[in-house]
C-alpha cells in the first residue's frame, strides 16, 4: 500500500498532507460553488466537508509524486454527480429551498459585473463551465484539468475555447445563448 510522499514513521497525519488540503479549500469551495451553480450554497459546503473527509479517510491511497490538487478535484467532482444522482430520485420541494432561489440581485455596481459573470458562467453548458472554473477558478493546470476530468488535453483546451467565447458573446450581447 502507497504511502504519501511526506509520511513520517509514526501514526500521526504527515503534516505537508494537512497543509496542502488546507491551502486547497479555497479553490475548491468556488469548484463546488460553480458545479452547483450557485443556487444551492449549502450543497456546495457540504461537497468541500465530504470532499476533504473522504480525501482524509483515503490519504493512505495518495501516490508519492502525483499532483495533489487534481487528486482533491477528482474526489469533489465525483462526489458532485453522486449528490446530483441522488437528487435525481427526490420528489418533493422544500419551502426554505425555494425561498433560496428568491434572490434580490445585489444594487452595487462591482456585484452586477460579478452577477454578469455568474450569469453567463450558469448558461454555458456543463463540460465547458467545468473546464472553465478548473482553469480559471481553480488555476490547475490544463493537464491537470484533463486528468481531474478524465478526457484528453485537446478536449480540455477546446472546451475553454469555446467557453470563452461563449462568455464573451453572453456579456457583450447581454442575452442568453440560443439553445443548442
């Protein structure tokens, strides 16, 4: 059984393991926050929890010399379509949730450019928004990207092409895309 890179001989957690989970939380709570497109919040922390405990159970299975940020990626991203399937198989509205999604956009202006870009960013379809927020949001690398999403470097690099573009035609044209 593989040992992470940093282990030690005692029992004790390597403490590179605990600094590196740390220092990731931020990009993957925007990761989560961007998967669930901003309309369940709580979805989105409960997926960085799960994320880091499960991370945390399986550090033992962590390959010395791997990259770990992907690593993290791939255990969120995985555990964000087993939440959607779940949710798939829910009937029933809760009033709270509703109420939720009963937003007032914000009035200052720095907020309506960040609601522009949410915006547009909630329009493209999935595979270029993820790609986008790994990139962008997340800053891995495109090879990292491709690997946290188990398709081939080409696919990464064309969906952010076109993710670009299409964010771009969002936010100069002020409308939503036209169906695909």
């Amino acid at each position: 059984m593989p040992k992470p890179a940093c282990e030690t001989a005692s029992k004790q957690p390597p403490p590179c393991f605990t600094d590196e989970m740390t220092a990731s939380l931020p990009a993957l709570r925007n990761f989560a926050r961007s998967l669930c497109r901003q309309r369940d919040m709580a979805m989105a922390d409960d997926l960085v929890q799960e994320t880091m405990v499960r991370a945390w159970s399986s550090r033992h299975t962590f390959l010395p010399g791997s990259k770990f940020r992907p690593w993290l990626f791939t255990i969120l991203r995985n555990q964000f379509y087993n939440a959607v399937r779940k949710q798939g198989r829910l009937v029933a509205w809760e009033p709270e949730a509703a109420e939720r999604l009963l937003v007032q956009a914000p009035d200052q202006e720095e907020r309506i450019h960040v609601a522009d870009l949410e915006g547009a960013l909630r329009q493209l379809p999935d595979g270029q928004r993820e790609m986008l927020m790994l990139i962008a949001g997340a800053g891995l690398s495109y090879e990292e990207a491709a690997e946290v999403a188990d398709c081939k470097l080409g696919t990464v690099k064309s969906r952010i092409n076109r993710g670009r573009a299409a964010m771009r035609q969002i936010i100069a044209s002020g409308e939503a895309l036209p169906e695909a």
